[in-house]
C-alpha cells in the first residue's frame, strides 16, 4: 500500500494540478462602524489572503479571517502568515492540488492547529482545482442541495438607539429579519438593559438571538439565560468560558433556559463529540477558522448531526472571499437549520472581489461559475494591502 502522504510525484493524474506556489498576504479593511464583543472592539477587519499558483496556470484564493487580533482565538494575521510562509507553503509546493485529503494531513505534520490559516489554504486550493476543472467548490464536496440560506446580521456598537435603528433599516430593505446581538463588553444589567429595548422594539418583527462570547460565570449565566428566555431570545451563545462545557450542560438542563449555541468549545471533531455527548448545546456554530479546512466543518457537522445538535452557519466576519467558501461548503449540508451569519461583506468599507455576494429578500446567494464563484479585485487588494 503505498501511503499517498508521503512524496508527491505518484499523486496526481496530471502534473496540471501541482502546487506551484502558495503566497499569503496580510489585509486590512475600515469597518463601517465599530463592532464590539465581550473581549476586543474592531473598527477594521485584518485577514490573510492566500493565492495559490498551479503547474497548468490557474490560482485560487482563500482567506484567513481574525477578530482583534488574537483575541477571538489565538491566531493573529501577523502569526497566519507567518506560518504560512515558514511552515505550510513550503510543505505543499510540488503536491497535487486536488489531493485535498492527504494535504490535510500533511498541513497537521507541519504545524500544530493553526486552523484559520490551513481553511485559507485549503479553500485557495479548491478554488485554483474547481476553475481547472470548470466546477463549483460545492461539486469538489458532494453537490450543493441549496443555493441560497437565510442570513443574520450582527448588532455591535453598542448603543442600543444605534441598534435600533439599524436592525430597522435592515428589515426595511429585507436583508435581514434575525439579530444576533454582542452581550458581554458591559455589565450584565446593561446588558439585559439593551437587549429589553431591543426585544420592545424588534418583537413580532424579527428574532433575536444573543452571544455572550464567553463573558459570563455560571451563576451570571444563569440570570441572564432566564432574563434573555423572558425577553424571547431563540438563541444564547457561548455564554460561558470555552473549556467549561459542563456548565454549559448544567445551565441547559435549567427549565427555562434559551436553546444554546456552541462557538468559541468546538474547534475539532472530538470537542463536538464531547459537546454532544454532555448534552451542552442545541446546536454548534460551523466556521472555518475552527475546523481548519471545508471538509472539516462538513466532520464537525456529521459528528453534530450524529449527536442530534442543530447546524448554524457561523463566521468571523469574513469578506466575500471567505464568506463564498463557508456558503459552498455550507451548502452541502442537508440541514442548516439556523441558516448562516456570513453579514461580514457589508460591514466592511469595500469588499475584496469585483462583485460581492448577493443579499435579497433575507437570504445571502451561493455565488455561481467554477471554483469559489468570486474573482478578486487587485485595485482593493492593492489599497488596503498592509505592506
Ligand atoms: C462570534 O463569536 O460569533 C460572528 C459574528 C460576530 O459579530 O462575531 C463573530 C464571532
Ligand atoms: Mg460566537
């Protein structure tokens, strides 16, 4: 038997599809307003574009997105490429592009975790292999079964008029009729201040959901989840600290509380599996920074499905570039049943391809044509570039 994970030349049916080149650079896009979670404020967004090059000529981009830096979790563009350009690029160059697979495993012999930047590869290299081959990521991953999925946007500032106002233009232009609203940066009480006004004034209109980003302790928690289920919350997430998930089970199985979302305790397969089998959330927020390439939010998802935890389509406020990955991979799934969050394009000052995805009447548009489905524009890259 000979293992396909060692030497590169026996791999590929044709030499078109070898590695050529992996290049990565560092992106920094203005945000419309400021976006604030429990732990950072961002008023841009920093990304890591990563182009690759293949022996037949195509390219294919991915994108590796952060949240302030290494606060949402431990990555940091400076660190994505940096590894990127030390350790993976180098593991990659003179392999078969579509050995998607085998190139997973030998990204995890080269460097531990480093999720965010592996999906970026992963997703460069599906987009280069579907324009070789004329076809949408989604046909690399089993067949799109949808081509559209509803979409959240994400209240942030703050200031709960501001909120109010903008979750009304929203609706009013039918972009958006679910609100995920950011809890944690102040006191609960504020907190639960903001959320009743926006409840008064959204209810009936629009459903709210809320991420606590880890903020609370146990006994915080369980105030708030009866307060939030009072105020008709249909979803909590990750209202306390990644690593305690049998206080996130304990607090689920309290009469009354909201159903749970899973973020920022599932990375991997095996935190799913102990997700599920602690019985610590209704459902897991899928995003490719945590599951470091396309299949691997389709293993996360299998293992959550297996557990009869519900899918929600998450982000980290990625531009169309990684928005149109998560939306081909997502779209691979027979359930999403809490439809996806990917608002990141329009909260950015301008977007990174010649044309944006497509947001009507609530739903964000799986972009069509081979590969991701999106080209990028080099005028944005070359402006907002960081060196
Ligand atoms: C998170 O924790 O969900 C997703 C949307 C948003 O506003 O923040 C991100 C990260
Ligand atoms: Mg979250």
């Amino acid at each position: 038997m000979q293992d396909l994970r060692q030497g590169a030349a026996a791999l590929h049916p044709t030499r078109d599809l070898v590695i050529r080149e992996v290049a990565a650079t560092i992106i920094d896009v203005p945000t419309l307003r400021e976006h604030k979670l429990s732990q950072t404020a961002v008023r841009a967004q920093s990304y890591v574009l990563v182009r690759v090059r293949l022996e037949n000529g195509a390219t294919g981009i991915g994108e590796a997105a952060t949240l302030g830096g290494p606060r949402w979790s431990e990555e940091s563009v400076e660190a994505i490429k940096a590894n990127i350009d030390a350790y993976l690029a180098p593991a990659l160059l003179g392999r078969p592009a579509s050995a998607f697979v085998a190139n997973g495993a030998v990204l995890d012999a080269a460097a531990k975790r480093n999720n965010a930047a592996k999906a970026a590869i992963d997703t460069a290299l599906h987009d280069a292999v579907g324009k070789s081959l004329g076809l949408p990521v989604s046909a690399l991953l089993g067949g799109a079964v949808r081509t559209s999925m509803p979409v959240l946007w994400t209240l942030a500032s703050g200031d709960p008029a501001q909120e109010a106002d903008e979750a009304e233009r929203k609706l009013g232009e039918r972009l958006h009729r679910r609100f995920k609203v950011k809890l944690g940066a102040k006191a609960p009480a504020d907190d639960m201040r903001r959320m009743r006004h926006l409840a008064k004034v959204l209810g009936g209109r629009a459903e709210l959901i809320a991420d606590a980003n880890q903020a609370w302790d146990e006994p915080t928690a369980r105030r708030c989840l009866g307060e939030l289920a009072d105020m008709g919350a249909a979803l909590v997430e990750q209202p306390v600290a990644a690593w305690n998930v049998d206080a996130m089970a304990r607090l689920r199985a309290r009469p009354g509380t909201p159903p749970l979302l899973a973020d920022e305790c599932v990375f991997d397969i095996h935190d799913m599996l102990r997700v599920g089998t602690a019985g610590a959330a209704d459902a897991v927020s899928l995003k490719l920074v945590k599951h470091a390439s396309l299949r691997g939010v389709q293993d996360v998802a299998a293992v959550a499905t297996a557990a009869g935890v519900q899918l929600y389509g998450g982000c980290l406020l990625e531009s169309s570039i990684g928005a149109a990955a998560h939306l081909h991979v997502f779209s691979t799934l027979r359930e999403v049943e809490w439809g996806c969050e990917h608002f990141g394009p329009q909260i950015l000052a301008a977007d990174l391809v010649r044309e944006p995805l497509r947001f009507s009447d609530f739903e964000v548009h799986l972009p069509q044509g081979p590969g991701l489905g999106v080209e990028i524009d080099e005028d944005a890259v070359r402006r907002f570039a960081r060196d």
